[in-house]
C-alpha cells in the first residue's frame, strides 16, 4: 500500500482509488483529491469522466496527458470548502497544486466548482479570481477608430456598436 498522492494521509486504496476505478466521490473535496491524484497517476480516463457534460465538450485528453507526464506532481493542498457535502448539490473547493514542468516549480491556486450530474459529483469549472488584473497584450480600439473587422466602417457603428 502507498500513500496516495492526494496527501490525505491514507493509502491510495483507502482514498483516492476506489473512485479513479469508477466508485462515485463521496464530496466535492473527494472528487478534487482523486483529480489531482489521476493526474500523479496518469489517470486520463477519470479526468474525462468527472467533467460535467459541458466542460467535456472543451476537454482535450492529448493536452491533459501531455501536461500529466511532463510535470512532476508535488503536492495537494486543500484551502477552503463550502458546501459540497453528500446532502449538497454543488459545493466549491479551493485549492493549491504543486508541481515541477520543466525544472521549475509551479502553484496553481483555483477555486474549483463542483456539481452533481446524475447524482455523481463532477467539476463543472472555477470561480474567477478576485481582484485579478487582466493585462491587454494589443491596444485599446476607439470609438471613432476604424473597425477591426474590415468593414470601413467606425468601430462604434460596428462590431463596437450596444
């Protein structure tokens, strides 16, 4: 028996196991432990599987494997939970993600959010970041610049138009 990558302190067989092998997560914070855990293991299948049906639509299962084996997993830490519970319908995990991609390492902070789809708990997205600057990488257009659609026409008569 091994300790399950998850860092919970149990067995992989005690833990996250039983639910990569297809046993319906008990919480949301179960279904994140075992999301992290498929990705240490390389555990595609359940990745897939516990996307909600509209996140499986954008899934791309040669871009999860890929970063899967070129990363190092180092650690799960869970931060907060609300909700998601076995009485509960949807529930919220944040959370903090260690690893080590090309000699350098990584966190990633997400607010996970999970639902219930056919009664199994499923990550259905994350929660936007507050307070989190989005950097605009070409410049602004104007009112009265040209549209940058082509049409010649100004961008507020066109595609800039309410």
């Amino acid at each position: 028996m091994s300790d399950c990558p998850c860092g919970s302190g149990l067995s992989f067989e005690a833990c996250c196991g039983p639910i990569i092998a297809g046993a319906p997560a008990p919480t949301a914070e179960a279904l994140m432990r075992s999301r992290y855990t498929a990705y240490a293991r390389h555990a595609f299948e359940h990745l897939e599987r516990s996307l909600s049906a509209a996140q499986r639509k954008d899934y791309s299962a040669d871009d999860a494997k890929r970063w899967s084996e070129q990363s190092e997993w180092l650690g799960l830490s869970i931060l907060h939970t609300e909700k998601g519970g076995p009485a509960d319908t949807e529930g919220l995990v944040r959370f903090s993600a260690r690893f080590k991609s090309d000699g350098q390492e990584h966190e990633h902070l997400e607010t996970a959010l999970f639902s219930r789809e056919g009664g199994n708990w499923v990550y259905t997205g994350q929660q936007p970041e507050v307070g989190h600057t989005v950097r605009r990488e070409t410049p602004k257009i104007g009112r009265n610049d040209p549209c940058p659609c082509g049409s010649g026409k100004k961008y507020k008569k066109c595609c800039g138009a309410a």
